[in-house]
C-alpha cells in the first residue's frame, strides 16, 4: 500500500511507522488517521507469525515523526470553524473515530511500541508517545499539553496517562498551564523511559528495536498487558493474571529455548513463539 502522510515498513522484526507530514510538524489530517489505521491493522494481522508489511512479521514497532518534531497533535487547519467561532466539527466524534482507536490499538498490540520523539510532541501528538510502552526522546524534545490554550481537556488518553505516571499535582500543572516540559525533565519525572542525547538518538532507538525484536515476543506481549491492566486489580486478582500467564508462556517454544540455552551457557535465539 501507498501512503500520502506516513512511512511504513516491516524488516528483520521491526516495524518502524514514521508520521510524514514535517511542514506541519506531523500534525494529524484525516488523511493520517485513515493511513495510520491501515499500517497498525497491518501489524494486528500479521501478530502471532501471520504477514504484515509485505509478508515480513514485526515483533515491536518504532512510532516516530520525521523532520524537526514528532506530532504536534491535530492539525487545526484541517477543521473548519464557522464565523461566529463554532467548530464546524463535533469533536467527540473525532475522537471516538481516530484517536481513541489509535491509542487503544498501540496499547493492546502484542509486541513492544517505542514511541521515538525526536522533537515537539504537543496536544494529541504528545498523549500518543504517552501511549508507547516504551518511549525515548533526544534532548531537544519537549512535551506540551497545549489543550488549555484552546480551552479543552488534554485529550488521547492525556488526563488518564500524567496521575498515573507523574502524580496528581504535577499531572495538574502541565495539564492547567500547557508549559514545554523538556525530555531530560520527563525523565527525570519518570514521564518517559529515557532523554538521549541528539547525536545518539538514532543508535539508541535502533539497538532497542533490535534487542526487543530478539527477546520472546509473546512473553514481552503478556507482560505488557498485565501490567497495564494491573491498574485495575487488587494484589489478589493480579497474582492470579501471572499464574495464568506463566500458564500458557510455559507451553510456549521460547520458554523451552530459554530454559535450554540457560542450560546449555550459550545465548538464545527466540523466535517469537
């Protein structure tokens, strides 16, 4: 398939969704929901061993921006707004049609997302690296959750990800004030996995997406969905998720490779089942 706002490829287990649109800081149009859709139903398809991206199978899948920014969000200009200031566009429908599938979709794909901001990632575009369970950022980047400014609530998961992951009061400011918050503060609030330095970024992202396109995928799968859904169990209810998981893990031909290259001092070599 040939894409007008993306770039997608699938190669040696990875899968790496590039948002293409750098003149408008990749911000989303209809055009980009609709592409975006079709790479990540790709992806769902070829989960598990089945084709994806021309018959190649992703086992993680790196989500970035190309140019100077990775998302900044929703393209305003792809919005009308009457004269007498009314968005000629229900919002609510915007969401349930494009950015709740997406972000649902990018939490419960079966494989690591690494959401690699190489710079602003502002409104909906900051929210949506938000929802990659693992995201890298260069020391450039900054994260804005611009939604105040245009009276609204941040949007794509935002109000539910920052308590989470920095706290009431912290979630509180960034959501009420809409100030840049830097990728080295984001780290160091625990916003995001890692801040990188610019010239390295690149490595850096690529010799993660190798190790985890290397590492047990359905076991990486499993641990990524208990602990989001941890969030909303009791202690009790989770040991009984893990028990399940190791379960049906233990029947697996990457446990059996494990336990038998541990065994044997030698390093695995998984494949994925």
């Amino acid at each position: 398939m040939s894409y007008q706002t993306i770039l997608f490829e699938v190669a040696d287990g990875i899968a790496r969704l590039t948002l293409n649109r750098p003149d408008r800081l990749n911000s989303f149009n209809t055009t980009m929901h609709a592409e975006v859709r079709a790479a990540l139903a790709s992806l769902r398809e070829g989960a598990g061993g089945g084709p994806a991206g021309g018959g190649a199978t992703a086992r993680v899948l790196v989500l970035s921006g190309a140019g100077r920014g990775f998302c900044a969000g929703q393209d305003l200009g792809d919005r009308a707004v009457s004269p007498g200031g009314t968005a000629a566009v229900d919002l609510g429908e915007s969401i349930d049609k494009n950015y709740k599938p997406l972000v649902m979709t990018l939490r419960n794909l079966p494989m690591p997302v690494i959401g690699a901001v190489n710079g602003v990632a502002a409104g909906a575009g900051a929210n949506i690296a938000l929802a990659c369970d693992l995201v890298i950022a260069t020391r450039s980047a900054s994260f804005i959750q611009a939604f105040s400014k245009l009276g609204l609530v941040p949007d794509s998961g935002g109000t539910w990800f920052l308590p989470r992951l920095v706290g009431t009061a912290r979630a509180m400011g960034l959501a009420f004030l809409g100030d840049k918050l830097s990728a080295e503060q984001a780290a160091q609030w625990g916003l995001i996995w890692r801040c990188v330095e610019d010239a390295e970024f690149s490595g850096v992202v690529d010799a993660l997406a190798r190790q985890l396109a290397a590492a047990p995928t359905q076991g990486l799968a499993r641990t990524k969905q208990a602990i989001y859904e941890s969030w909303g169990r009791s202690l009790e209810q989770q040991l009984d998720a893990e028990r399940d998981a190791q379960r049906e893990l233990g029947r697996t031909a990457d446990y059996a490779e494990g336990v038998a290259a541990f065994t044997e001092k030698r390093a695995p070599q998984f494949t994925g089942r």
